[in-house]
C-alpha cells in the first residue's frame, strides 16, 4: 500500500546528514500589516459552518467515487474560490488518483484447526489482488511474532525461514511497546515496524500466500469494532502495474480470542509464544492450516485530490503545503437506523480548518514570500491513498516543496494549555510551532499515547517519506479552565467511542474555541515559514531527512 521509507531510515540511522537548505539567499520580509488582524479575525463560524456542511447527511459520508464525493469537491472548490486561492494543478483544482476498489463478500468464513470464524465477529480478509475469487487452501500456518526485519534494530523474526506459499501469524505493534525497558527499538514510541501496513508488506517480500495479525486492542489502540467497520464494505487501493500479484493474497485480522483458540489448537500457549516473540527474533511452525475464499467484486475507479495555490511573491515555485484529507467511511445500507459514517471529527474538523486557512491567507494585503498550497486529499481512510498518490506523482515537485503542515481530526474538547506534538523531536518545523504557541501562552508537549503512531497514520507521512519535514500536531490534553475540564471530561467519552462509527456527527455543543487556537497557530507557522530565510530541516535524530 505504501512506498517504504526503509532505506531512508537505514541511512539516517548510520549517519544521513540534515537536508540543506535552499541555495537562494533569502532576506526574512515583515508579514502583511494586516496580519495581526486576520491572525483574530478566524473565527467559530468559520469553522462551524463548513463542518455542518461537510459532516451533513447530504453529503454521505464522503466515500470516493460516490455522489459523496461529487458534493465535497464541489463545496471545496467552491470554498476556494470565495477565499481569492487560485487552482493548483494548471488551470484546474483537481488532480485525478486512479483507485482500484474491491469489496470482498461478506458471506465468508475461516477454517484454522479445528474452529471455524466468522467474518467481522471473529475476524476479517480481504485480498489486494483483481482477482474474482482467492483461494487460501489448507495453508500452513507460521507464527513470526512480530514480523520484523530491521537490520539496524538486529532484529529479522524471517530470518532463516522459507514462508513461500505459507500463511504468517503476526503480533500487532513492534517488540518495544510491551517491553519498553528493554532497549528495543522506541520503546513504548511506535515505530513504523509497529503498522498493519509495514506488516503485510513485509510478508509480501517474504513471498507468504496470506497474512494475518492478532489484534489487541493496547497495542494496536483501538478497537476490534474499528478493525471491522474499516476492513469491510469497499476497499481501495492505488491502481498498480502488476494487478496486485506482489502482495500476499489474503490480509486479515484476527481477534484476540480467536487467535487464542488457533494456538490452543495448535499445541501452544499464546502468551507463552508472545513473550518469546518480546525477547528477541522468533518464528515457530504452528501445525495447523488456514482456509479461506474470498470472493471479490472489483472496478477501477477515478477519486480526486484538491489542491489550491496562493502564489508567493518572491519564490512562487517554493511551496509550504497544508494538508487534510476530505473522505471518510461512507454509509452503509445493511445497517438498521443510521447508515451515515458523517465523519465530522474525523476529518470535516481538518478540512474546515483548510478552508478558514485559505480564507486567512487570502485575506492579507501583503502575499508570503513563498507560495501556500492547499491540499485536500481523497482516500486517507483506505491508507492515506491519496496523499500517497500525490507524493508519487506531485503537482508541485517535491523538490520545491518547503514543509508540510497536516490537520486531521482537530480538537472539538476546548481550549488547552498545551499542544501536542505527534512524534515529536523530528524536524525544525517545531521551532516555529513554538514561536506561535507562546504567543497564545502555550507549551508543546508530547503526545499522550506515543505507543499509537500516530505520525504513521495521517497524510503528512508520505511527505516525510519523501524528505519533506511535515508537522502534525493538534490540541493538548491540559484544558484552560476548570468549565472547560468539565467539558472536556464530558464529551471526551463520545468522541472516543465515536472514532469509525455512525455517531461520528456534528454536535451543537461541541467547544470549537481549541480548534480556533490552532488554526490561527497554523496559520502563523506557515506565514513564518513563507517568508523565512531557510527551509526548515529535520532534525539529525530523525528518522527522516531530505535527499541531497
């Protein structure tokens, strides 16, 4: 699904140097003179008014290549229009990504041993491959603990093994989330050894017929239910060359308990096998077999990424880029009651605040040095798809792509004192996060729940795979008042158990005063960096770094 960012990785980690800056000798100019009053004039109407819109049932959920779709493009160019923001690919806002949706059916069942599973109770598959039906038959089954193979960690579970035409059990999260004393890898910091992406792509090289990860629900931080609402229904995937014959032929989720019966059934205890697989590399034969057939339907299918540029007036062809991502999950007509996944924290709230960030930028009376793009990307939610795409086919090449500033799900719980950084540490662009943080009287702080990786899940991960330093960072955890705290407490509960489900919906009641403060604190990062002398770097530590 994704490009590997691996070899990046390894060279950094042996000593890549940090990307240099542009070779232009660049002068900082003031901002425009009515930026202060621009900065205060982003406002709770300009967030709540298009997030009624896009989280509306009109608009469906937003799933690419359906009228969902049809009705956000419009209401995003339309947006962008109003706010003086020119198009960003030639003469037009759109820029085509070419999708391959499959829907596998839901009359299916898994047969490992003895026990027979049930799609989305006990466990979901899929398959990458345009093929009408995929055949798993009677394959045998290897447990390759958490199916890594990092040189610069010393640590391959495949080492030694031949998994051609077997099927890999594999653990969720990296070695380090459940020994964090250890020394291995981040500890409890999810590294992108710890993604289902990673996984079933490293199965794939490994040549395995399928590929199943245990879920559980610490390590992977969040729930069965999520695995299963985005697992089912259409998929998506970016059109490749070879029909998706290098991917394994079946990917698929297990759930805790199920994955308990198949090693009982094996002969094997699995806490047993997890806590061998922590303390180093490991793989065991299980015995046993798996057999699934997954019957597809499959199109080809064109989606839509939109971008809108404003251009500089001094290094037009140099670029700060905001990103969010448009989709969500659609509706789903099997479901009684509501069948709209309106998706309005997750990502109306990110891609209003694109919309009042080129209202903002468009507003000042004195244009940035460098151009500011908009890019509102489809098919995040089948892994970030879209920005992938974009990343492999840029409008704007990414050699003059200056930094990546990301919104997704913003802060609806109020206020904060603080702001939280998603993988904090990497790149320069915090510098500048400060500078507008304290402005409001805030600290960066580090995200609550590092273990996630979350910097591995939302669209600035394919501008850092390809060198672009890219901040993510969103509201902080401690609330400004005691009212707020409350609040807080209060709604906290809803929006957590509302992540991937239909009661993702606009709220009346949501406090929005947080996803102001950072919108104007975004805001201020990117005019800074549009009119800096350098182009921000990342940091040497970072995993991350420009290419030479």
């Amino acid at each position: 699904m994704k490009k590997m960012f691996l070899p990046m990785l390894v060279a950094s980690l042996f000593g890549a140097s940090a990307c240099t800056p542009n070779d232009s000798e660049q002068t900082s100019s003031a901002p425009a003179s009515n930026f202060e009053e621009v900065y205060a004039s982003i406002s709770d109407e300009d967030i709540r008014g298009p997030l009624m819109t896009l989280s509306s049932d009109e608009f469906e959920g937003r799933l690419p290549t359906t009228v969902g779709e049809e009705k956000t493009l419009a209401f995003l160019i339309e947006q962008f229009k109003a706010a003086g923001i020119q198009p960003g690919n030639g003469d037009s806002f759109l820029q085509k990504v070419a999708l391959m949706e499959i829907t596998a059916d839901p009359d299916m069942t898994m047969t490992i041993g003895d026990n027979t599973f049930v799609y989305k109770e006990d466990m979901v598959a899929s398959s990458k491959r345009e093929q009408a039906q995929i055949n798993l038959e009677n394959s045998e089954l290897v447990f390759v603990g958490y199916g890594v193979n990092a040189p610069e960690y010393d640590w391959n579970d495949y080492e030694g093994l031949d998994v051609e035409g077997k099927t890999v059990v594999i653990l969720v999260n990296d070695p380090g989330f459940e020994n964090p004393d250890s020394g291995k890898f981040q500890g409890t910091t999810m590294t992108y050894y710890g993604r289902w992406s990673y996984k079933y792509e490293e199965a794939s090289r490994q040549g395995a017929a399928g590929a199943i990860i245990v879920h559980e629900t610490a390590p992977a931080s969040y729930g069965w239910s999520v695995v299963a609402n985005s697992w089912s229904g259409p998929q998506y995937g970016l059109v490749s060359k070879d029909q998706g014959a290098s991917r394994v032929a079946v990917e698929g989720w297990l759930t805790l308990e199920a994955a308990q019966k198949v090693f009982s059934d094996a002969g094997l205890d699995f806490a047993q096998e997890k806590a061998a697989a922590l303390s180093g590399p490991y793989h065991k034969a299980m015995g046993i077999t798996a057999s699934v057939t997954v019957n597809n339907t499959f199109e080809k299918s064109e989606s839509n990424n939109v971008i809108a540029t404003l251009p500089g007036s001094e290094f037009p062809d140099e670029h700060i880029i905001y990103t969010a991502h448009w989709d969500h999950l659609g509706k789903d007509e099997t479901k009684e009651g509501d069948q709209i996944y309106n998706g309005a924290h997750d990502n109306a709230t990110g891609t209003s605040a694109i919309i009042a960030m080129a209202h903002a930028f468009g507003s000042l009376n004195q244009t940035p040095k460098r151009s500011v793009s908009f890019l509102v990307v489809t098919a995040e939610e089948q892994g970030l798809l879209g920005s992938k795409y974009y990343a492999d086919n840029p409008v704007i090449p990414i050699e003059n792509t200056v930094a990546n500033i990301n919104m997704d799900a913003l802060n609806v719980l109020g206020r904060t004192k603080d702001v939280a950084v998603v993988g904090m540490g990497k790149s320069d662009m915090e510098d500048y996060l400060t500078v507008a943080a304290t402005r409001q009287g805030r600290t960066l702080t580090q995200e609550d729940r590092p273990e996630a990786g979350y910097y591995y899940r939302s669209d600035h991960f394919s501008f850092a795979k390809q060198g672009v330093p890219a901040l993510y960072a969103q509201g902080g955890s401690e609330p400004i008042d005691e009212e707020t705290a409350a609040y807080r407490k209060r709604m906290n509960v809803i929006v957590r158990g509302c992540y991937h489900q239909v009661c993702d919906e606009y709220r009346d009641d949501w406090d929005l005063g947080g996803i102001i403060e950072d919108t104007q604190m975004f805001f201020e990062v990117g005019v800074d960096v549009a009119n800096a002398e350098q182009w921000p770097n990342w940091k040497p530590t970072s995993e991350f770094q420009r290419a030479q």
